[in-house]
C-alpha cells in the first residue's frame, strides 16, 4: 500500500499520526492556493491548518477510489472563499496562478543562471507583471487562479465556478490577451 493510502487509511481508523503524511505533502500547495483567495499567507497558513483539521473530521467521508489532492484542495478553496466572505467570491481570488505561470515562462526563457542584470530585469517583469494582473477582471483572475495554480482542468474550473467550459477557455484567452495588451510597452521597450 502506498504511504498516502496507509495514511488516509490510519486517519479512517481514527489515528491523527496519518495526518503527518498528507500535511507534508499538501501544505505548501494548499497555503498557496489559499493565500491566492485571502491575499494574506498568515491568513492562508490559519486557513490551512484549520482545513488539516477538517480532513481529520470529514475523512470517512472521502472517496479513497480518487485522488486526496483535489478533495482536499476543495476544502481550502471553500474555507478560504469563506473566511474572505461569500460576497467576495470571485474579487477575493489573487494573481497567483497568472504570475507563477509567467514567473516559469520568464525563467525558461532566461535559462537557469541569470546575471545580476538579468536578475533586475526579471524583478522589473514581475513588478510590471504583477501590475497587468491586478487590472484583471475578478473572473479572469478566478479562472486564471484555479487553472495555473491549483492545476485543475477546464471540466474542473467549469464545475468549481458553475460556468461552462466554453466560458472558462474564453476567460483564459481574454486574460492572456488582456495580459499581453497590458504589458505591450514594457516588452516592447
């Protein structure tokens, strides 16, 4: 039995040690999807630690036939869209996702070693960055936020945000697009 199933298997029999497991191996990314929604990572950490306790609480009620990352993942968003308020759904969700994406294009393009010129002008394309997509539309960083960063699927983010999966490609593309508007002068120049 692989050590995730012996632990969720512990934790079904009532052991909290299988908690040690799945808190190794999910923390680092549910903090991040969670500070992606609070925009706060002392938040996003409570919200976490909290969410580890709900698995403990809920886990006779997974599934052990799917995957724990996205059952768990769920439990986060949720805590995490609720602790920002429920009003605040989609304006609650981050550049996260957007920026990491664009953080890993930018480092492919610039290879692994970077002068200390190469590293001030990747610090300016993050600032620049992280500027273009704070002037995205909630709903283009909501699809953007749950596409790149928690890494769910079209079918995945339609269902999340009760849309359809037409409309979550269309918001991807207008974001990128937007994205690449936004940011025309700087890569330009």
């Amino acid at each position: 039995m692989e050590p995730e199933a012996k632990a969720i298997q512990n934790l079904k029999a009532g052991d909290i040690s299988g908690l040690k497991l799945l808190v190794e191996k999910y923390q680092q990314s549910a903090v991040r999807a969670a500070a992606a929604i609070t925009r706060d990572q002392q938040e996003a950490e409570d919200v976490v630690s909290k969410c580890f306790l709900v698995v403990y609480e809920r886990i006779n009620q997974f599934d052990p036939a799917r995957p724990f990352r996205p059952w768990f993942l769920k439990i986060v968003v949720n805590a995490a869209l609720k602790r920002v308020g429920a009003d605040s759904r989609l304006t609650s969700l981050d550049n996260l996702a957007a920026r990491e994406a664009a953080i890993a294009s930018i480092n492919l393009e610039m290879g692994e070693h970077q002068s200390p010129s190469t590293a001030i002008e990747h610090e300016e394309a993050l600032a620049v960055l992280r500027d273009a997509i704070s002037q995205l539309t909630p709903k283009q960083r909501a699809v953007l936020t749950l596409r790149y960063d928690l890494g769910l699927s079209e079918k995945e983010v339609s269902e999340r945000l009760t849309i359809p999966r037409g409309t979550v490609k269309s918001r991807t593309a207008s974001a990128v697009n937007r994205l690449r508007k936004l940011m025309a002068d700087w890569l330009s120049g």
